[in-house]
C-alpha cells in the first residue's frame, strides 16, 4: 500500500484519497447541475449519472477490500461517508469487532447539526458517526456487540436510542431481551418502532430463542392498541412472527375487534396479510358496526381492511357488504370494497402477478389487460410522486400509448382526458417512445412553456375517478390474467 496522507488525524490509503477526490468533484457537479428541474432541461445529465453512479460502485467495491483498520475510521470523514458506508457493509464480518470498537471511542460522538442530517440530497446527508457505526453494524447483527450497545437504549441523542435498539432487536439474543424491553418502553414511538423493526429483521433471518420470543412478545402487546405515529403497524406484525398460534388469540379475541381500539386497522392488515382464518360472523359484525359510522376517517380505514378480511376467510358472506362498500361515500372504503371484491375472486396480488410476468416475458410478452393494468399503474405512481414531467422523462414514459388505452379500457375518463392533454403538448406525434429523444422533447417543451403540467396535476390528484377502484374492478373482469393458480405464465 502506497502510504497516505493525514486528514482529520487519520491515516488514509490511496482508495481513500481517490474517493475523497472523487466526492469533491461530484458535490460540486451536483449544486451546479443536479436538481430535478436541472435534469429535465437538461438530457445530458442523464448519462452523466449513470457514469456517476458505476463510478460511485466501482469506488465502494475498491474501499470493500481496504483494511478494516483503516476503512472504519474513514466514518469521521463525513466526506468519504457516501461511499464509505456501503464499502463496510460489504467488507464482511472483519469488519466487525472494529465497528464494536469505535461505539466507545468518543471521536464518533462528533454531533452533526440539523440541517446536515435533514439535506435532501444524499451524498449531503449526515448523520453522527456512532449512528452510522450503529447502521453498519446492523448489516450484520453480531452478538458480540450486545454489551456494547445495550447502554445506548438510554442515550439522550434520539437517533442514537433508535438505531441501537433496531440492532439490539436484530441482533434477538438472550442478553438483548433487557435492553430491548426498555427500548420498547420508551417515551418516543420512533425508537420503539426501531426496535420492532430490528425483531422483524431477526425473525426474517430466524434468529430468537424461546425465552427471547416470549419475553419480546410480552413487551409488544400493549403496543398494539395504542395510536402510534410510527409502530402501531409493527407492532401485530411482530407479535404474529413471534408466536403466531399465541399472537391470533390475542389478536382476534372479542376484544380485540371491537369498533372504536385503537390500533383495530393495523391488527385487521397484519390478520390479513398473514392469512389468519377468522370466523366470518365476528368481522360482520363487526362490519355492521362500523358501517354508519364511517365519515370518520380512522372507521373509513377499520372497515376498508375488514371488508378485504372477510372476502380472504368468507367469500360468499362477504358480497353484500362489499356491494354496500362500493357505494360508500367514502372514498377509502370504495378502495377497500374493491380490494375484497378480487380477493373473493382469489385474486389476492394482481399487480405482483403482472410485474412478474413482465419481468419474464417483457412488455410484448403481456396480455392487453395486463399492459392496461401494468401502464396504468406505472402513470399512476410516477405522476403522483413526481408530476408527468417525472412520468416523461422517465423510461415508464415509454409506454404511454397503453397507458391512455389503459386508461379508456378502465373507465377512467377524467384522467384519460388529462392524460391526453399531457400528450397533446408534444404535438401530433406524441411523445417519443425512446426515452432519451422522449427527454430532450420533454426538455425544450419546459425551457418554452415552464410548468405546463401543473394545472393538470392539481386535478390528476383530485382522482374524481377513483382510479384505485376502476383498476381493481377491471381486474376483476379479467380476472384469468391476476389470478395465482390461473396466471398468464402457467396457462402458457
């Protein structure tokens, strides 16, 4: 090794100078070019970035194979953050005792101030040091590690308490269940939704003896029904993973889906998802109870799940509430009604049905309803995160022709109308179905007439169509195309 130069006190090799070069160059390259509205004028961004993005991997592959001697400490570098971070999350478990190592050393207790932490952009980003050791060494889940970070569960950095307690639940080991249980207690819903995130983690990589299981799972139950910001839905979730024969009967008892507790949303999706077989007559009722009540928003939602629960254990005593729940003034029912209706229809997962065949057979290899369904979904989700400047310049742009055709064929006429108003600002032609000519069409059109979408967008996202249920409802009728035992690829 090339010996290296000192920066901040620590001994760097040449991979770390080339990499803080590197980070140099593309901080400047991004605050002079590298905003949205920047990369829709300007197309040759896009191969820019690209290029940008196989340097930044060619760069985390080279720093992956530096010592762990050296490569943890660049961690103080906030710099070199960007790309070192991932070098140590695929460095291996070499890396580890040294990451254990540095939560003691004050150096890492560097505070970082709020404005850093919050940045948009990612490689401005920070946080402090020992919360970037903390996410490192979730990577792996030593337990090793336990002694070391069980006394941060107490920290008064909110941060820090967050992330080790999502490690200490990761990492699931018998000397955790203390820490992690007053983790779980804690006054702030962030650090115990951290803490469920690392038991799911754990219980993903099956991890957690018996003792761990129950213990963790005592702490979680008075979780389930308090109204959280962030953990009411881990909280049934984590409950059925670790012990799911205990966790139904808590979670289904007469209690526990009674109209008004807290948490019933969250309890009824995790019911759902896991497929948990409940006595149709109970959720009726339930139903029931709910139905007059639904102008308010949390009911709207309770009997949204309900409905698709039912459908999933009761099919046929389901109909008539999902006929009632498609005529709902509220718009998340309707959503939710529809969800059942395909779910009584064994038609559980249309879209993961249809990606999945795309990423098999290819556009061309799709059914037209699948293209209608998959095009519309894809406009959907693109314009409502970014407006259509984002749909166009994007390669989901390129199928826009099924998208409108989609759009007609799900009867989805206000956004089919935008739609084509959209298109229309590209002239007779339309958009490009290449994405780059797409993207430099895109461009002159703003560098002329600024943000011509937004008037358009202001109405896309009224959704007066509810384009949700025009989606499910078409699936329905084509039902042989999103259904799991009867999916295109098997019939083919």
């Amino acid at each position: 090794m090339i010996p290296g130069l000192v920066i901040s006190g620590i001994v760097l090799g040449v991979l770390a100078i080339g990499a803080l070069v590197w980070l140099q160059s593309r901080r400047a390259h991004d605050n002079e070019q590298f905003g949205f509205n920047e990369y829709v004028r300007n197309p040759s961004l896009r191969h820019k970035q690209a290029q940008i993005h196989q340097e930044r991997e060619e760069m985390v592959a080279c720093l992956a194979k530096e010592s762990p001697e050296k490569l943890v400490p660049m961690l103080l570098d906030d710099q070199l953050l960007p790309v070192v971070q991932p070098a140590i999350c695929e460095a291996g478990p070499a890396v580890v005792p040294h990451l254990i190592a540095a939560l003691a050393d004050p150096a890492y207790r560097t505070p970082v101030d709020e404005e850093t932490q919050s940045s948009v952009h990612v490689f401005f980003r920070r946080s402090a040091p020992i919360v970037t050791v903390l996410r490192c060494l979730a990577e792996y889940a030593p337990p090793a590690a336990v002694a070391s970070v069980a006394p941060l569960v107490t920290d008064p950095n909110q941060q820090i308490r967050q992330h080790a307690s999502l490690l200490l639940g990761a990492i699931a080991t018998d000397d955790a269940i203390d820490s992690l249980s007053e983790a779980l207690a804690d006054d702030d819903d962030y650090v115990r939704s951290y803490a469920m995130m690392g038991v799911l983690q754990a219980m993903d990589a099956g991890r957690g003896s018996p003792r761990f299981r129950k213990a963790v799972f005592d702490a979680i139950v008075p979780l389930v029904w308090r109204d959280d910001i962030a953990s009411s839905g881990d909280a049934p979730k984590c409950l059925l993973r670790l012990d799911r024969q205990r966790a139904v009967s808590v979670l289904t008892g007469p209690e526990a889906l009674s109209p008004g507790r807290e948490g019933l949303m969250y309890v009824l999706r995790a019911l759902k998802e896991d497929r948990v077989p409940i006595d149709g007559d109970d959720l009726l009722r339930l139903i029931e109870a709910i139905e007059p009540e639904t102008t308010e928003h949390h009911d709207a939602r309770v009997l949204a799940e309900a409905l698709q629960l039912l459908a999933r254990v009761d099919a046929d005593k389901s109909q008539a509430a999902i006929r009632r729940g498609l005529e709902s003034k509220s718009q998340k029912v309707r959503e939710g009604a529809a969800k059942a209706l395909a779910a009584s229809k064994s038609i559980t997962e249309p879209f993961r049905i249809a990606f999945g065949r795309l990423e098999k057979a290819g556009w061309n290899g799709l059914t037209p309803s699948q293209r209608h369904v998959l095009a519309v979904r894809i406009l959907i989700d693109e314009v409502k995160n970014g407006g259509f400047e984002q749909y166009f310049v994007n390669s989901s742009g390129d199928h826009w022709a099924d998208a409108v055709a989609g759009l007609e064929a799900v009867g989805a006429t206000r956004v089919h109308a935008l739609t084509q108003e959209a298109i229309s600002h590209f002239g007779a032609g339309g958009p490009s179905i290449d994405t780059d000519k797409r993207h430099r069409q895109l461009a002159r059109l703003v560098k002329k007439q600024g943000k011509v979408f937004s008037h358009l967008e202001d109405t896309f996202y009224k959704d007066e169509d509810g384009i949700e249920v025009c989606l499910l409802q078409y699936i329905v009728d084509h039902e042989v195309d999103f259904r799991e035992k009867a999916s295109t690829e098997e019939r083919a």
